[in-house]
C-alpha cells in the first residue's frame, strides 16, 4: 500500500468574471487554497478549500497554515488509510473546514488515482453527468433579469437568488428574474439576512405575486436553530438549513427540532466523507437533500460533482462555484452540466 511521500499547499487566487455579492458581504476573487500530496508511486493528489470568514471562520492565511500543518499528519501515512487520516486531521484542526477540506480531498483524490478509479465510486456510484443551478447575486432588478435571461440562454432551468439584504429590493429582484425566465425553477437564499417573520412576509410577499419558490434557504442566523424552525412554521415554502450544518450531529439537531425540511451539504464545510454521514441522516429523517459549494474551482465542484453522484441522493444542486470564475483551473464548460470523470475527480490543474 503506498505511502503519502510529500504534501504541498499553495495560495490560489482565482478572480471572479463579476462582483459576487450576497447578504454577508461582497467578493471580487476567491482567494483559495490548493494541497497536493504525493504519493511514493509517484501519483499526485489534488484539494482545494474556498475560506471565506463570515461563513467558515478562517482567512485564507489560516487556512494555509492549517494545511502546511496538516502535512505531518499525511505524510508517512499509507494513502489507503484515509479514513483515519481524514479523522486526525478533523479533530487536530476542529473548525478549519476549508483547509482540512482541501487536505481531506487531496489524499482521497491519490487514493483513488494509484487504483485508478473514479472518486464517485467510494460513495457507490459511477461517474454521471451532474446537473447544477446558476445562482444570481444581490444586484438590481434590472442587472437580475439580465443575468436571469442569459442563464436560461445558457440552458440553465434552475436558477438561486441571493437575497437578505433589503426585504422590498429582494422581492423586486426575484419577480424581474422569474418575467425573465419564466420557466425557472427558483431557489432563495438568504444567507442569514432575515428574522422568521421577515421570512413569512417575503414568503407571503412572492406568492401573492404567483411566484412558486422551491426553498428558501437558510433565512435566519446559523445558530439561531429556534428561528429556523419558526420560519418552518410559518410558511408553506421548504426552509433548507445551510449554514446551520456543519457536522453529522449538527444534522441530527436540525432533525430533532424539526427546523427544516432540506438539508444544504457543503464539501466545503464538512469534508466528502462527513457529507456521507449527514446525507445519511436526513434520508433517515425523510429529509430532502441539496448540495451547495463555496466559489471553488473546478476540482473543488468535481469533487463535489463525484459525491453527488455516487450517493444519488440529491433533490437540488448547487454547483456552479466555477460558473462565476473569470478563468477556470483547467477548460471547463459554460452551461449547467458538469461532465465528471476519473481517476480521481479527475482534475489535474494546470499550474
């Protein structure tokens, strides 16, 4: 069984092709952080985390700190080992989810490449076609639905609007965006930017103008669990915890209090094999299940693309991180499907 010979992290910054703003704040690049391990057969593995403060709690300078630290951990370790891995790093570094993300992904990205198979198959399935959303930003009415009618251009039939700002501005925006693309399905997040009964009014506000939402996301703080459960119910709308969920016991507390009927996994926040456990629970649970990213690249989205589809078990999927990018790590495509392959998540980034 091979062994982990060497780890190395880098800064990857990756400009986005627009501003990316959304209630907690506005992004101009994703500042990012690429590990790569190696492996004594000389195969390389390849991770990536996307940090962002206000919703995973690290600089990018942490996060790659973190990483290089981590390296002492994986290396000298046999690749096959990687639950174990994965599991020290989690609990020697609890909270520095992108970087232990990028880490986690590296060594099963090498795994899987010295056996030559693709990264769905750890989750069960084979590598399929993943189809994503196209999420629009808090911007003006006018700004949406130009941006909403080059999507569904672009073939998007589902589309997520960034909300929790100002409750009249992000009514507005999403009835210019569903006259723009009528035949949208349409997601909302909030990011945290309302009370439950800002919630139930813009709830109330969207269908009085026959506007069908498919979830509200996340509209109350991250730890406010009673919040979210309020919001739940007040409206008719699916509420999806995000932020809320971080951990496998996260999940078990959201179906405990009955806060939401979707749980949104992120890799970025919980790693591949946590997000396993968590899809785990909410199928127990007959919760619904979607998927979301953090603005990553390409290897973050295949990864991410892989676990989709190995596990089968997503209603919704957000995945367009590298979508918004001004240019990818390697050619990727412009429309809604993610074509995923192997070894590995099958992306090698040309540095």
């Amino acid at each position: 069984m091979s062994t982990v010979v060497d780890v190395t992290v880098e800064p990857l910054d990756l400009p986005l092709s627009e501003p990316f703003e959304i209630s907690l704040g506005v992004q101009h690049e994703a500042s990012n952080v690429l590990v790569t391990v190696e492996t004594e057969e000389g195969v390389k593995g390849y991770g990536e985390g996307s940090p962002l403060p206000p919703v995973t709690g690290e600089t990018r300078e942490a996060a790659v700190a973190t990483a290089r630290a981590a390296a002492d951990i994986v290396e000298g370790r046999a690749v096959g080992e990687y639950r174990d891995i994965v599991n020290r790093v989690r609990n020697t570094f609890p909270g520095m989810v992108s970087a232990t993300f990028a880490v986690e992904t590296a060594v099963l990205d090498a795994f899987c490449r010295e056996r030559e198979v693709a990264l769905s198959e750890l989750f069960g399935g084979t590598p399929s076609p993943v189809e994503t959303d196209m999420t629009i930003p808090i911007v003006d009415p006018e700004t949406a639905r130009k941006r909403a009618e080059e999507a569904a251009g672009n073939g998007y039939d589902h589309l997520k609007i960034k909300t929790g700002n100002d409750l009249d501005a992000d009514v507005e925006r999403v009835a210019a965006i569903r006259e723009a693309a009528p035949d949208a399905a349409l997601k909302v997040d909030a990011n945290q930017g309302w009370s439950p009964k800002e919630t139930a009014l813009f709830a109330d506000r969207v269908a009085g103008q026959g506007i069908r939402l498919e979830l509200i996301e996340q509209p109350v703080l991250a730890s406010d669990l009673a919040g979210l459960a309020d919001a739940r119910r007040r409206i008719d709308v699916p509420i999806a915890a995000d932020e809320t969920v971080f951990t496998p016991q996260d999940a078990v507390r959201v179906v405990r209090e009955e806060a939401a009927d979707i749980i949104n996994v992120k890799l970025g926040k919980s790693g591949p094999l946590a997000v396993a456990e968590i899809a785990a629970i909410a199928n127990g649970a007959d919760l619904d299940l979607m998927v979301g990213c953090m603005l990553e690249s390409s290897i973050g989205i295949h990864t991410s693309a892989h676990v989709v589809a190995g596990l089968g078990a997503f209603s919704y999927v957000d995945l367009d991180g590298n979508r918004l990018l001004a240019e990818d790590v390697v050619e990727s495509g412009e429309g809604p499907i993610h074509d995923i392959g192997g070894p590995g998540h099958g992306v090698t980034p040309d540095r």
